[in-house]
C-alpha cells in the first residue's frame, strides 16, 4: 500500500508539473489474467471493464483532467472473430451501462481511431457517445477504439494534404502544430504520462506521435487488477521523473 502523497487534487496542482494533465493507459493483461486464474478470456476482459470504471472514478478524484484509454488497435482485429465480437460486446455494454452516468457526472467522451470496419452499431454508439457528452467539461474521457498511431498520423497526413490541394494552407505553413491539429487528438494536450499494464514494454501503435516527451510507466499489474491504488503507485513514480525536454537538469546551468 503506498501513502496517498499530498500534492494529488484540484486546485493546488491541477495543471502544473506536477500532476499530469493527461495520462494515457494501455490497458494490458486481460488474456493473461484469466488464464492465470483458470477463467476464458473473455471474463479477463469483463473484469478490465470494472478496472476501467475504477480508474475512471480515480482519475476524476484526484483532479486528473484528460484520461485516454487504449481500447481496441487497429492489430486487434488480427485475433480470432469470437475474441473480436467479445470485446465489441462489452464496448455495446460500457456504453449503454455507463454513459448516463458519466454524462451526470460532467465527463466528455471523445473517440480516437478509425471507423473502418466497425459495425454500424458501434460507430453509432461511438457518435452517440460523443454527442451526448460533447458539452461537459468537468473531465475528459478519450477511448482509442479501432485505434493505431500509425493510421492516425496517415490520416492526419493526407487531410493536410487534402488542405494544400484546396489551397487552405500552403506546404511552406505545414508545422508540428498543423500536425497535432490533423490528428484524432487534436484538443488534448500531449500525454505526460502513459502507463502499460501487464508485462510489456512497448507502446504498441499506441499515441505514436503524441507520446514523443511523454514518461513511460510499465507496471507487472494485470489490467484486471488495476484501480485506484496503482494509479496512485504510477502518479508518485511521476513526481521523481524529471521532464527536461531536452534541455538541462533545473539549475545546471
Ligand atoms: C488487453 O488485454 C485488451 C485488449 C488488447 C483489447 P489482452 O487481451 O491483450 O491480454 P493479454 O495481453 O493477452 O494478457
Ligand atoms: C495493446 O495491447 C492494445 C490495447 C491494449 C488495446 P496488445 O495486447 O494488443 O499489444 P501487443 O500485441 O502485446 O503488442
Ligand atoms: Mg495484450
């Protein structure tokens, strides 16, 4: 158990260094915590809905303001059909579940990735989600559904071109700003820190471009398993990071 630090909450350190403004998760481990507890993995799955809601809950207490969770990438869809449609299942679940909740409690819902290949009722369910939430402001929830960094920055390439084509913009104009503006991501700050679940190191097409300066936080913990206490273990681990955006150590000068 680790000691709740103090600096966690609004307003004190909401949007300084040291809390982060954004984290993004990799929910991981699903497959290997049912198997390790002799269950199929469609239960693991189940059970990282109720770890996603617990992190939510935590998140929104401890003043966090953007939240992006790694759902489903767009290599997902190279598991077998039954796995695919389980997960699709519980995103048809969430939403229904859990959207009048989270639209009381002032959250705004945003999706990153692509549609393509969806089932029409998910992509509806996606924009309802969205829609219903689009004017709260108390904390932003953003799933990466469908998702790959990859896909997202091809996608972000070919609108700015589809810009240049139309003369909106002039190729000399096209910046880093003009790029963060094209993606999915585009009304939320970079991440600060991205935590993996489970065993792996690697960011698995997750927020490939937005991640550029963003800590990396890998924990043994089976995504199941996660919640407000491992949040907490990830924030404090946070606070001894020092972020020199490739300048110098403070004060050594
Ligand atoms: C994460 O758990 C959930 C998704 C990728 C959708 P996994 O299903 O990848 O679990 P492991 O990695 O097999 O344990
Ligand atoms: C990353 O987990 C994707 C999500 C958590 C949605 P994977 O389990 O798909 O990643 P790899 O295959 O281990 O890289
Ligand atoms: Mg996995």
């Amino acid at each position: 158990m680790t000691a709740q630090p103090a600096l966690f909450g609004r307003p004190e350190t909401s949007g300084t260094d040291v809390m982060p403004r954004h984290i993004g998760i990799i929910m991981d481990g699903n497959g290997r915590w049912a198997s390790r507890n002799g269950l199929p993995r469609s239960v693991g799955h189940e059970r990282g809905v109720e770890a996603l809601r617990r992190t939510v809950r935590a998140g929104q207490k401890m003043g966090l303001e953007y939240l992006t969770v790694y759902s489903f990438s767009t290599e997902n869809w190279r598991r077998p059909v039954s796995e695919v449609t389980a997960l699709f299942g519980l995103l048809r679940t969430f939403i229904k579940q859990d959207l009048k909740r989270l639209n009381s409690e002032g959250v705004k819902i945003d999706v990153f990735g692509t549609r393509n290949g969806l089932p029409d009722d998910i992509s509806k369910l996606l924009d309802l989600a969205v829609s219903e939430t689009s004017s709260n402001d108390k904390f932003r929830l953003g799933i990466a559904f469908n998702y790959g960094g990859r896909e997202e920055i091809v996608r972000a390439a070919a609108l700015i071109a589809q810009k240049v084509q139309a003369g909106e913009i002039t190729v000399e104009q096209i910046d880093e700003q003009t790029f963060s503006d094209a993606l999915d991501t585009r009304t939320y700050p970079d991440p600060d820190l991205i935590i993996r679940t489970g065993e792996e190191r690697r960011l698995s097409n997750f927020l490939v471009w937005q991640s550029a300066y963003s800590e990396l936080y890998f924990t043994e913990v089976l995504w199941p398993e996660f919640g407000e206490e491992q949040l907490r273990d990830a924030l404090l681990a946070f606070t001894t990071r020092e972020r020199r955006f490739g300048g110098l150590k403070s004060g050594a000068a």
